[in-house]
C-alpha cells in the first residue's frame, strides 16, 4: 500500500483514512506493507521509532505497536500531502539551505544527501523508482495506491511484479483546484486511472468526476465509504477558549476547496441576530492570511479564533467544546470531519457538494454558496435546542454504522475480484 501521509504526519483526511483502513485489514488478518514518503523529524521522535535504514536508498521501518499484521517502510522524500510544485521547489530549497548550515536530519544525516527530485513530477518519478526497488524484496498479492503522487510508483510496482494496481481516490485535482487545475497532477491522475485493474472512490460524488472528467468506465470503478475511528480517553490541554458563549467550529484545510469564506460570511449574518456566538476556525493552508483579513474587513474579527493547525487530544478538545460544526465546502469527495464531530456529540451543517453527504441522513445541508442559508440553520440549531438534540442523537446513531472494518471487507473483496481477473 502505498500512501502519502500517515499518523503522526497528518495534514489532512488522508491520513486518517489510512489509519482507519489499515488497521481494520490488520484486524481482518490481510497483511498490509505501507509504503509512504517521509523526512522524519525530530519532533516525532516520541511518536515514530525508526527501526532500520538503507544509506543507499534511504528506506526506513516505522512501527505502531497497536496495528496488527501491518508494516511501515519510509522513503526519504520531500514530497508532502495537499502540496503544490511551488511549495516543493520551496521545501528543496530549504533542505539545500540546511545541508550547506551543516544541519543534521533525525537518522544522523546531514540533509540534501539523497538525490531530491529537481522538481515535484521529477522527485515523483524518483519516489516511483525507489519503491519498484523496495518492493522487489517483498512478498505481496496487491499493490493500493492512495491518491495521484503515489500513482507512478504504484504503476511501476505493478509493472515490475505483475500484480494489480487498485488506485483509491480520495480526492482529484477538480476537488482540489476547480476549474484551474494543474495538467501534470492531472496527466498523472489520469494515466493512473486508466492503467489501474479497480479504481476506488470513497464517494458517488467522487466517482461521478472519474467517470465524467477522467473517461473511466464505470464498470472499473467501485465506491468504498470511509469510516470513523472509535476513539477512547485523551488528556484534554487547555485551549484558551471561553465556553460561556455557543461556539460554532469550523475544521479542516483553509483552501478554496473547503469554503472558508462562507463560513465567514454566514458567520457575519449570524453575529447580526445572535451575539453570544464565538466562530472557531481549526486548520491551516494557503488562505489563512486571507481568511484573518476578512474577518477583520467584515468586523468580526473579534468572534472568530484561528487555532493553526491542530492534531491529537487538542482536536478531541474543540470537538468536545463545540456546539455545532460547520462544512461548507466547494468539492469534498467525502469529509471525515463531520463524522468525527458525531462521533463527538457534536451536531453537523454539511455542504449539499460532498460526499459525506451520501451516508448521513440526520445532518442539515445546504449548497456551500448559500450563505443565506447556512446562517438560517446555524441560528436554527443554536436557537432551538430540540433540533440540536434530534440531530446528535440520530446523527451519532447514524455514525456507529459507519466502520472502518467495513469498509476494508468492501476494499477485500475488490482485491479478490482483481485477482479473479488476472
């Protein structure tokens, strides 16, 4: 299985669907290696123990005691999730700046000793290279890739040991980009498609924009809904957040694809009829700035909190502070967001434009546009406690269906059709 994030390197729903899945297939006794791109750094020290490594090619083996029958291999790369050529060129720039500072990486190594990519379709090809090699020393019946920069490297994995390639696509360069997409994250997308045995889309939505966007029969692609991970007790840290006000959250990436100027201006509309209203936005991307500046441009500045980026207990922390989550976004192929907040007691407003939308019945949606709208069912929900009741207790109902061990069965008996077919 190859992926590009991982517990604790998580930026997005990625990674915990990977999390998720691979530790459901462990659990269903399906032997998962789980191949991912990665410079580790120091701070994952405590989280992260680097067993092994290959100097050549700068492989290592990551190890979570509590996944059973799974395996992690690492390879020394810059590539990182939800990146851009921009930010790649940026981050190799920065390694080359460490390497002539003398800075040593995490293994002992000064960095810029391996050969980057000069370029992120180049370090992709590199990345694709160095897995055909690592694969070759291992015994495996299928090869999963997760989303388009580990796509070349499932193709040549595939190729070199004649095994099915099943792609699963979590989200495509339309959701991410719209309209303006980058033609070679699209190039690579599509080929990876096409040369693919089983293409999974972990929505209809999703599969809808393969089959129209990308010219992929439908009979090739199969929808695999994402689950949400039953979580046990955290040790909550303080956030600084004063509960004596409803608090509405907002959690993902702060990117066009997720809608945070909808947000903001349903955010204003509401603050026009309800005062005691804090608006929490989580996360952290390329309209960040921009998202601070309107809020202050709107004269909400002083209702809004931007946290950053947060992981672990201290997302755990917000969920358990707020009184309403809020998705407004443009494209999401599925959105793991808003079954977390369920699984959390929170209720959820979700975008009509989603995927998540498919499997939850018991949740408010509106079109990401309408901020008329998602500022009428925010008031609504905060207002009237009976709704806020029926829709966490039907929607937290709902959400206890929705298993990661599921959707590894569905994942399972789409690598056994494979396998039929070759």
């Amino acid at each position: 299985m190859l992926g590009w994030e991982f517990p604790p390197f998580i930026s997005g729903g990625l990674g915990t669907a990977c999390y998720g899945l691979t530790k459901a297939m462990g659990q269903l006794g399906i032997k998962v290696t789980f191949v991912l791109p990665k410079m580790v750094d120091s701070k994952y020290a405590t989280h992260v123990n680097l067993l092994s490594s290959d100097s050549q090619m700068s492989v290592g083996t990551l190890k979570f005691g509590e996944l059973k029958n799974v395996a992690f291999r690492t390879i020394n790369s810059p590539l990182q999730p939800y990146s851009t050529p921009g930010v790649y060129q940026r981050r190799i720039e920065e390694k080359l700046r460490q390497k002539q500072d003398g800075i040593v990486g995490t293994d002992g190594a000064v960095f810029g000793g391996i050969d980057y990519g000069s370029n992120m379709y180049a370090e992709v090809q590199r990345y694709a290279a160095v897995a055909a090699q690592l694969a070759g020393d291992g015994q495996f019946d299928i090869v999963h890739a997760h989303d388009w920069m580990t796509y070349p490297a499932g193709i040549a994995v595939s190729a070199m040991s004649g095994k099915p390639l099943i792609v699963h696509v979590h989200s495509t360069e339309f959701d991410r980009s719209g309209e303006n997409i980058n033609q070679m994250i699209y190039d690579i997308e599509r080929e990876g498609l096409h040369t693919a045995d089983k293409v999974i889309a972990v929505s209809y939505f999703t599969r809808n924009t393969i089959i129209g966007r990308y010219g992929i029969s439908g009979e090739k692609v199969e929808v695999v809904h994402n689950g949400v991970e039953r979580n046990g007790n955290w040790s909550l840290a303080e956030t600084g957040i004063d509960k004596d006000e409803k608090i509405v959250l907002f959690l993902g990436r702060i990117t066009m694809q997720k809608g945070p100027e909808y947000f903001l201006h349903a955010a204003k509309k509401v603050l026009e009829v309800m005062d005691n209203v804090k608006f929490v936005m989580v996360g952290a991307g390329d309209l960040m700035h921009r998202a601070v500046e309107m809020a202050a441009e709107l004269g909400i500045g002083h209702k809004v909190l931007f946290t950053g980026f947060l992981r672990g207990e201290d997302v755990r922390k917000i969920y358990k502070m707020a009184d309403l989550y809020v998705m407004p976004s443009v494209s999401e192929p599925f959105g793991i967001a808003p079954l977390e907040a369920l699984e959390n007691d929170v209720p959820v407003i979700i975008s009509k434009q989603s995927g998540v939308s498919e499997v939850l019945k018991h949740a408010l949606k509106v079109d990401f546009w309408d901020v008329n709208e998602i500022a009428n069912k925010v008031v609504a929900v905060l207002k009237h406690p009976p709704l806020e009741v029926m829709l966490r207790n039907y929607g937290g109902f709902e959400v206890r269906r929705l298993r990661w061990k599921d959707s590894a069965r569905k994942c399972a008996k789409i690598y056994e059709e494979a396998l039929v077919a070759v």
